[in-house]
C-alpha cells in the first residue's frame, strides 16, 4: 500500500518512528514533512497529504499534530478525503469499517508510542464493511458535488 504521512512541528518526532514502522510492515511511504521541529502551520501539511489522496495518488494518508483535530478539519477539505481523529483501537477500527476512512489523524500529545503503533496496523487492516455503509458514503460523495440540493427528508414524529 502506498501511504503519505505527514505532520506539524508537534508531530515532528512522532512522524519518523510512524515512517519506520509502515516501512518495516513493507508499505511505501511518502513523507510530506514537516522536517524541522520549528513551528509550521498544519492546513500547510494537511494539504500535501490530502491532495494526493483525492487524486488517487496514493492510497492512505497519515497525518499527525498536537490534538489530530485541526489536520482532520484541513484534511476534510478535499474531495473524496474522509479523515478521521481517531484515539484508541475502537475508533481506528471503526472509521475503516463504518467509514472507509482514507487519512487517519492521530495526536502526538495525548497518545503514546505503543498505542500509535497498534492503531495504525489496526487502520491498515480493518477492512470497509460496505452495504449499508457504503450507501451512506455515497451520500457524502454527493454532498462534495454539491449534487444534494434539498435538505434531508424530515425524521417522523413520535407518537404522543
């Protein structure tokens, strides 16, 4: 699988052992940086990732920060992106099987090492579940093409 990774300046050290570890899994990486710890600005990162993904360049995204919310926010941007902030194993899981997620968005602050390590393969391996998911994902396709141009149908009222 081919996978680009990237990171902010609080994801700086993180993103190298993350690197290490998809490369011993035997994936290709592409590394989008950032390659200082001086401060940078993530949407700069998130962007680099997120673009290859939506012209199907390659096909998953790593990105990290301090929270994994503003790369999540930035990465969700382009079309065709479904960036999660995922922060334990069920949540890894959960946005490939429910959501075919394409770009995980981790936090460098709030996780450790070892759990980074066992999401990311978690991520890697879990596979879409389709069928009822993947009617909801089109809907999302939809909405990128602005091609929903009507609000939702209306929920029926509980009986009184």
């Amino acid at each position: 699988m081919k996978i680009a990774v990237g990171s902010d300046h609080r994801g700086f050290e993180i993103r190298g052992k993350i690197i290490q570890l998809l490369q011993r899994l035997g994936h290709e990486v592409e590394d989008h940086g950032c390659f200082s710890p001086a401060p940078c600005d993530y949407p700069d990162i998130a962007a680099r990732v997120a673009s290859r993904i939506s012209r199907g360049e390659v096909d998953r995204g790593i990105l990290i920060c301090g929270t994994g919310i503003g790369m999540c926010i930035a990465a969700n941007k382009f079309p065709g992106v479904r960036a999660a902030p995922c922060h334990d194993d069920f949540t890894a899981e959960m946005s490939r099987r429910h959501n075919d997620s394409n770009i995980l968005c981790l936090s460098a602050d709030l996780l450790g090492e070892r759990l980074i390590d066992r999401m990311i393969e978690i991520w890697l391996n879990t596979p879409f579940d389709g069928g009822r998911h993947a009617r909801r994902i089109q809907k999302i396709l939809q909405l990128e093409q602005n091609q929903i141009h009507r609000p939702c149908p209306e929920q029926p009222k509980p009986s009184e």
